[in-house]
C-alpha cells in the first residue's frame, strides 16, 4: 500500500520550511548588523545608540543625507552612508575614528575654507556621531 501524505500536509510542510529558512536568514542579517555595530563602537570608543539625537540636534542630517535619520535627506554636504569604506574625510585627512571625530568637532582646523561649519558638538557626543556614521 502506497502511503501518500494529504495535501494540507504538504502545504503545512512548505510552509513551516519556508519560514524557518526566513527566521534563519533574519538571523544572519541580525548578526552581521550586530557585529558590524560592535567594530564600530570598538573603533570610536562611541555609543552608536546616543547618536540619533545628537545628529538632529546639531543638525548634521539638514546637510547630509544619512540612514536611519527621520529627514535625514540633507544634500549640502555628500551622504554619509558608507563611510567606513572611504579612504579620505573630506578629501583632507586619512580616515580614521580620530580623524572623524576631530573633523565633526573643528572642521577648520583640517580645511580652512570648508563650508561645513562648527556646530559646537563635543568631541564625546562626536565620539557617539562617529560610532553611529562607522556602523552604516
Ligand atoms: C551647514 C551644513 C553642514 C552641517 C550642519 C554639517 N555638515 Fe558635515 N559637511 C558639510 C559640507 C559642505 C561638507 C564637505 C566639506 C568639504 O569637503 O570641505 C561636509 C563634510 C562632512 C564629512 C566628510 C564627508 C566625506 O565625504 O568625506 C563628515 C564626516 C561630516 N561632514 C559630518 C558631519 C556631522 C557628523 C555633522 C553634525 C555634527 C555635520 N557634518 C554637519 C556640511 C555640513
């Protein structure tokens, strides 16, 4: 005799792979974000979940277009998505965590006519800025 599985059964089958082959893949991108997120505050020694905040309160997301911010589609100054791969902070200086953090605070300091402005952020609080911009 042929044993032959009803339909539903099937179906409940599929189904049930189907979602645990999405719970799986979820939870790889959970932990590569993750990870990702660790070497960022290891690098800066920053808190990346401290920056949104402080990106909207000295308005760094009016000139630059950067991920995760609510209206964060500024266009003064280039998006700052994917600056971790970059080789330069504004053309002027090595890309490092202390670079960065040096520049959000002084810009002028590395490029005297810049049109960034200081805009009084803290290097602590540029710390966190710098945490958040490394893990994007
Ligand atoms: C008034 C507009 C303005 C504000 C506010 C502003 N920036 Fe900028 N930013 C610029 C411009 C313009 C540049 C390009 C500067 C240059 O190349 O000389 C820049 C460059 C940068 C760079 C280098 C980007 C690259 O592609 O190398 C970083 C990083 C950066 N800004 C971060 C910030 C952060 C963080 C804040 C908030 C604390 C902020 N900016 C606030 C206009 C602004």
């Amino acid at each position: 005799m042929r044993f032959t599985l009803p339909k539903w059964t099937a179906l409940a089958l599929t189904t049930a792979g189907l979602l645990v082959a999405a719970a799986v893949g979820a939870g790889f991108a959970w932990s590569e974000r993750q990870q990702t997120e660790n070497i960022a505050r290891a690098m800066t020694g920053g808190d990346p979940t401290r920056a949104p905040e402080l990106i909207r309160r000295y308005g760094c997301a009016g000139c630059h277009t950067i991920s995760g911010i609510p209206g964060g589609d500024g266009k003064v100054g280039g998006p700052l998505d994917g600056l971790r791969a970059r080789v330069y902070i504004a053309g002027v200086a090595s890309n490092t965590p202390d670079n960065l953090i040096q520049w959000m605070v002084t810009p002028q300091a590395f490029s005297p006519r810049t049109a960034m402005p200081a805009t009084g952020i803290t290097e602590g609080e540029a710390r966190d800025v710098a945490a958040y911009l490394f893990a994007q």
